[in-house]
C-alpha cells in the first residue's frame, strides 16, 4: 500500500467517524436552549474525474473525493412561563 491510498484510507476513516450525526444541546437557567446539528459526508469517486465533480443524478452528492458539510444547523430557543421564541438557522448542500 503506497502512501497515497493510506491517506485516502486514513481519511475515509476520519470522515467517517466524524460522519455519524452529532448532537448538542445546553440549556441555562435562564430559559435560553442552543441546540446544533452536524451532518457531514466523503464520497470518492473511482473514475477520478480532474473536476472533482459527479454527473448530476437523483442525489445532491455530486462533490468527490472531498470532505463535505450536508446539513448544519443551530437554534436557539427562549422559553419562560409567560412566553418565548426560536431563532433557527441551517445550511448545507
């Protein structure tokens, strides 16, 4: 195995540990939530196109052999007795 398919193994087993969905959320006392979401993908081409682009198909995956953010979200939310409100914000491919 030459060095450049163990980076490329090394980093697949990096994106996909970093891929399985991540959580958070911390509440105050004061009412006030942050919640967040990550969600993030690798897909590698066999074809090695110099682009680094798929053909366009029924997915929205078309990047390759790149680390990609799919979807990314924060909220923060502001509960009291009397009332409250959310702010949320995403994006992502």
């Amino acid at each position: 195995m030459n060095l450049r398919n163990s980076t490329r193994s090394l980093i697949f087993l990096i994106c996909l540990i970093a891929s399985a969905n991540s959580i958070a959320q911390i509440k105050g006392d004061d009412g006030l939530t942050i919640s967040g979401y990550v969600e993030t993908y690798y897909s590698y081409d066999f074809n090695d196109p110099d682009n680094h682009f798929r053909p366009q198909f029924i997915y929205c995956y078309n990047r390759t052999n790149e680390v990609n953010v799919n979807l990314a979200m924060i909220k923060l939310s502001y509960s009291k007795k009397r009332g409250g409100g959310n702010l949320f914000w995403w994006g992502g491919k």
